[in-house]
C-alpha cells in the first residue's frame, strides 16, 4: 500500500491574534516554522468541528525553550472549560512536560491550542508542527444519561447514533422509546400458541395487542391456558390496570386478571378473538395459553392391496388428509391414471373427498431392442411387470458385446429395465474384428502370385464403377458401415498444370459400387454384398501430387451384414517396425497386363522409411512421413495397378487379432527391384478415422 502526502491548505478566519479552524483535519505550525519562531509572540488556535465528534491533537517535531513550569515560552491545550495539558521544552522532566508521542481527545467538538513566547529565543527554537483531526465519537458506548440512551438497541455510527427495537417493537417519536407493536395477529393453522409479548419476561406497558384465530366453518377452537398465569390486578377492583377479553361467536370471557389460571377454555366457535390490555406501569410476567382444534369425524380408512395409508391413525376428523401410497413396485391407479401418491381429505359434511384407489403392479413395458443384438425374458410369458428380468446378447461371432455384463436388466419400482452394472444404459454389440474364420496358408505374391484363400481377407472391398463394374480400387471395412480406402481412387484424373482438388474433382457416390465377401474379379459370388456409397470423406491434408495422406473415408448407406466372408478389420493400436511382416491383398492387374481370375495376396516385409526414401530420392520421388513402404530389395512382390486403396494388415500376437496397417498407395511399377510399394500409413491418422467414421477399435 502507497502513502501519499498532500499538502494542507487551511482556510481560516483571523481575528487578531485567534485562529479559527473548521476543517475536519488540518496541520498547526508555529510562526517561522521551520525556522526559529519569534518572541514576544502570543497564537491562539480555536478548532471546532460538528457535534458527534471529537478532535484529536498531536505533534510531529516539538522544540520550545524549556523553562521552570513551562513559565516563559509554551504550548497549552484547552477546551471551553478546563486545561488539559501545557508543553514546553524538548523532553519531560519533573518540573516541564513535552508533549513527546502523546494524543491529546478533546471531551467535546472544541479545541484550542495557544502559543506563547517571551522576549527571547536565544537558542533558537524552532516550534512546533502539530496535526488534528475529527475522530467519531462513540455515543452508545460512552452516553450514561438515562434519558438519552436508546430503549433497546443503540447504533454508532460517524457523527451520531441512532436507536431500533427489537423485532415486534415500533420505535416512537422520540426515536429512543420502544412500544410493543401487537394490534393484529392472525392465527389460521389448526394448532398454535400465543403468549404476551416478551413472555415469561414481564410484558411491555402502554400495549394493546389483539389476537386473532380464525378457522374454516366446522372447527372449534378450545383454549388452555398455562399455569403461570400473571397479570396485574387489584383486590378490590376488577381488573382495573392489566386485563385479558376473550370473545368468541357471541360469548365473551373476562376481563381476567390476577396469578389463577383460566385453565381450559371451551369457545365453541370456529371465530375468537383475544385482547390484551396493559396500562403504563407493572411488571408482571404475562400469560401463554395454547389452542386446539376439533371437528366431524369421517370413516375409518383401510389400505389398498399392496399399498399403505400415511399417516395412519384410530380417527379422521374434518381437514384431516390421509395419503395413499403403494408398495415398491406398485402405483396408484385412479381414473386410468397412474401416479405415485393420492391424497383424500376429511370434510365437514364427515365424509372422505374420494375412495381409496387401488394398487396396480409397474409395467416396465417391452424393453428397447439392442441393435445386432437380441433380448431374452426371464418367463416364458415374456412379462415386463415389476421384478421381471430380461437379457441382452449380441449376434453370435460376428458382434461383442461393450461393456461384457454379466447380470441382466431387471424392472425396478420405478418402472426402468435396470441393470447392476450400468444402470439403465444400454450394452453395444460391436463388430468384431480381424478374426477371419479361416486359417491363412502360404502365402504367394501379388505380382507373380497365386489366389488368395476364399474368406481369408473378409475386410477387404472391391470398389468398380457402376458403369461397367470394373474394378479400380480395393477398400477395407471398418466396422459395419465404413471403408477405409485411398483418397486418390476417388477423385478423376487432373490436368498436370492444375493440380488444385475440387468437389467437381471427386467420384459421386453413385458412381460406383462397393462390394463386400468378393473373391473372384469378375465374376458374381454368391456371398457377395452390393452396396452404395453415402458419403465419401478424403483427407483434409490430402495432397494429390504428392500422395501425402492419401486417405479416405467411404460411408455406406447400408450396414453390411456380418458374416464369415464380410467381418471388419481392426484399426491400429500400435505403428508397423522395418522388418515387420504385412499381408497385402488385391485384385490388380498382373505382370501379364490383365486381371487376376481371383483375389490374391503377399507376405512381404517393412522397409525401413530411410532405405526406401533413399531409394526414390534418386527417382526425384518424395516420401513423407505418413508413408510406409514394404517390398523386397530384389522385387518380384509387390501391389500392382487396381490394388490402390486395398489392405495392409499385420497380425498382433498381443490382441490376437488383424489390424489396417496401410493403404496401398503408389509405387513405381509392379515388382521390380530396389522399387518398392508405398502405403499410406493407417496408424499416424487412426484419430482421424475414428474422429470422422465413430469406430473405435
């Protein structure tokens, strides 16, 4: 925190040798000041400011010639009425007073604070610098005066105070005196209790109050009175001072007064009225009296089947509400609504404002199916009541069910199929993916190969256009609704000079078909699935001249339906090693410049990314860093023209399972040596995949 020291201008009204200060705060210096003062000099400061305050006095430098009883130069403060101190010298002594660190606080809202000298200042004294300011004053702490001081609470506050009353309390005119405020108090519940004010402390003087109890035609009201009972009286005038006055319908009770008890008062009205009197002396301790209700009596009640009454009790009288409920796994059924409480209600007439409903049974109804899955009840009549238990499971082999519970869903008391494990969150039935339900033999090479065992590669999809359907790309499943291929077998071919992609660019989705459990190139298998492409979805960071994420999504309109020649593969949970093995499959031509008869496929191994980026460098080729390549040194295995899109799979022996590696992508002819084929790499952009597709394994 930064202090910052202003200076004080001070404007005041000269009147001879007397100053006269009315500032809040202000700063007081001797003539000269800092310089010696001179002699023969008599100042005379008055300081006034508002009522409510007080002034406070102290010196920051003090130097007067000292002296005997300060007789011959001195500071003396004063009020109206008496010094309070005079200074002189540099420091105390047993005959002078300096003032040193003292604070002088003036009684009242007056000050004055002279200075003298006589006719020398041979040493040169320089005076004094003294500050005042107006401090408040605490009224509530420091006023003794009993007619001054507040009735109930008393509130300082910067130049004043002020007085309040506690709750029920009006203050007065004099804004010190408190008078008990009780004119008009309404009782409407069917219970209470009312008392004198201040009650067993002695009730305030000069009060009124008037007590009100007011309840529906068909109650009466009954008072009882407490034992302490005490008001003031006379003994030989009837409750001439103090007094209480019941009336009640066209009854009056009282006036009573005196130490006895009224005891229980029966009004025999649903209407009393209560006032009480006090005169402006006394100190009596009051009265408390307590009230009840009573009216018509109604039936007694009886619980519904599988339900219960709240509150349950031997009678019912006019007002009463009783609230039906049922047991757990039960509602209310009224007027072919089902709910969870009724509430019926005693009236005057002694009758019940409605039946007792029944309880029926919850019905969790039929529970939701679960997509590629199916539900199983607990019953053989398939019922969804209350505690009825059904069983989710997914299609056998080709679906997995996420989470794996093991408990079933049970219908709760709040009418939800409920299960231990999730609550009422459904299960997922995912595909499964990378197990082939035939086993791989040997291998052979793509190029100069032989066919693929039919069912060994239930991933892979053949893209042909739905002109001719020839085929020119390959794609692998990914889940049920999904195929991952290369973004530039979905685009047509552009002008060397321009080589911008546009959405005119792109294949349209009915442009093509998208064939899954496919093995023989042209000709129709009877495990084949035709389906239509929805959406297609390229890389955002695909480059066409440079194949750099050459990556695309293809969208089905239709979910393929999972069998042992159509089942997904699993996306990458870990990026392919140089000398990895990976299967490459395809329907691309062969060294003999035409199509296979069938599917075929190789086991070929990674190539270290500097070894192959070594390679084509020389060929004025670029190999980033989203490529793999795969291949051998000496050629003779390799994907071919019809291959771009189709699958790079590794096998991981941790998972047990076929994962996408790569996508085939581009190369530099089929085969030959020191060239090998480039994959787009799967891995670096399986958060994309999943981000677009929604697949997650």
């Amino acid at each position: 925190m930064r202090f910052y020291l202003f200076t004080l201008f001070l404007w005041f009204l000269c009147e001879g040798d007397v100053i006269v200060l009315r500032e809040m705060y202000g700063e007081i210096r001797t003539p000269s000041f800092p310089d010696s003062y001179p002699s023969e000099t008599e100042v005379t400061w008055n300081i006034t400011v508002p009522e409510g305050f007080r002034i406070k006095l102290y010196f920051i430098h003090f130097d007067l010639e000292p002296s005997y009883l300060c007789e011959y130069d001195y500071a003396k403060v004063e009020t109206d009425e008496q010094i309070l101190s005079v200074f002189c010298g540099r420091e105390s002594t047993d005959t002078e007073q300096a003032p040193g660190q003292q604070v002088l606080v003036s009684p009242g809202n007056f000050l004055s604070l002279t200075f003298r000298s006589d006719f020398s200042n041979e040493e040169r004294y320089t005076g004094f610098d003294a500050h005042y300011s107006a401090v408040d004053v605490d009224e509530c702490a420091e006023r003794n005066d009993e007619d001054m001081v507040c009735d109930h609470h008393c509130h300082n506050y910067i130049g004043g105070f002020y007085c309040s009353c506690r709750f029920g309390y009006l203050l007065h005119s004099d804004n010190r005196t408190c008078k008990v405020e009780c004119s008009d108090n309404l009782y409407t519940q069917r219970s209470g209790t009312i008392s004198s004010a201040d009650y067993p402390s002695p009730y305030p003087k000069s009060s009124d109050c008037l007590y009100r109890i007011e309840l529906e035609e068909g109650f009466v009201v009954n008072l009882h009175f407490d034992d302490n009972f005490d008001i003031e009286d006379h003994p030989e005038v009837s409750c001439p001072y103090d007094y209480l006055k019941i009336k009640a319908g066209k009854t009056e009770f009282g006036p009573i007064c005196g130490e006895k008890s009224p005891g229980r008062i029966e009004t025999g009205s649903n209407s009393v009225q209560i006032l009480f009197h006090s005169d402006n002396s006394g100190e009596n301790g009051g009265w408390r009296l307590s009230y009840t209700v009573t009216g018509v009596s109604c039936p007694d009640l009886r619980p519904p089947t599988n339900g219960k009454i709240e509150p349950s009790q031997s009678e019912y009288t006019f007002k009463d509400q009783a609230v039906i409920a049922c047991n757990p796994g039960y509602r209310i059924i009224k007027d072919n609504l089902e709910m969870e409480s009724f509430q019926i209600e005693c009236r005057k007439d002694g009758r019940w404002s409605n039946e007792v409903p029944r309880c029926q049974i919850v019905n969790c109804n039929s529970p939701k199916e679960l997509e590629n899955g199916y539900v199983t009840f607990s019953t053989p009549e398939n019922t969804t009541t209350y505690q009825s238990t059904v069983t989710y499971s997914c299609q056998e082999r080709y679906y997995s069910m996420i989470p794996n519970i093991t408990a079933g869903y049970t219908c709760d008391a709040n009418g939800v199929w409920m299960n231990s494990e999730i609550g009422v969150k459904l299960p997922v039935c995912q595909p499964v993916c990378g197990l082939p339900q035939f086993s791989r033999s040997k291998l052979a090479r793509i190029s100069r190969g032989n066919t693929a065992k039919r069912g060994i590669s239930p991933w892979i999809a053949m893209l042909s256009f739905a002109v001719n359907n020839r085929p020119f790309c390959g794609g692998s499943l990914i889940g049920d609704k999904w195929i991952v291929t290369a973004a530039h077998c979905l685009h047509h071919e552009l002008e060397q000079e321009n080589n911008v992609l546009t959405q005119a660019d792109l294949f349209t989705p009915s442009s093509f078909n998208i064939i899954l459990g496919k093995h023989r190139t042209l000709k129709t298998d009877d495990t084949e699935q035709a389906l239509q492409a929805r959406k297609l979805i390229l890389h955002p960071e695909y480059n066409s001249s440079t194949f750099q994420n050459d990556l695309a999504l293809v969208e089905l309109s239709h979910k393929a339906s999972l069998n042992n020649y159509v089942m997904p593969v699993c996306l990458p949970k870990v990026e392919v090693q140089p000398d990895d093995f990976v299967v490459v499959s395809g329907w691309g031509k062969q060294f003999l410049k035409r199509l296979p008869e069938a599917l075929m496929e190789i086991e070929i191994p990674v190539v270290a990314h500097d070894v192959c980026k070594a390679s084509y460098i020389k060929m004025g080729k670029v190999l980033t860093e989203d490529m793999i390549c795969a291949g051998l040194r000496e050629g003779g295995q390799d994907a071919c023209s019809g291959d771009s899109g189709g699958p790079m799979v590794a096998f991981s022996p941790q998972t047990n399972n076929w994962y996408l590696a790569g996508t085939v992508s581009w190369g530099v002819g089929c085969g030959e040596s020191n060239k090998y084929g480039v994959y787009s790499n799967v891995y670096k952009n399986v958060d994309w995949i999943k981000k677009e597709s929604g697949v997650k394994y």
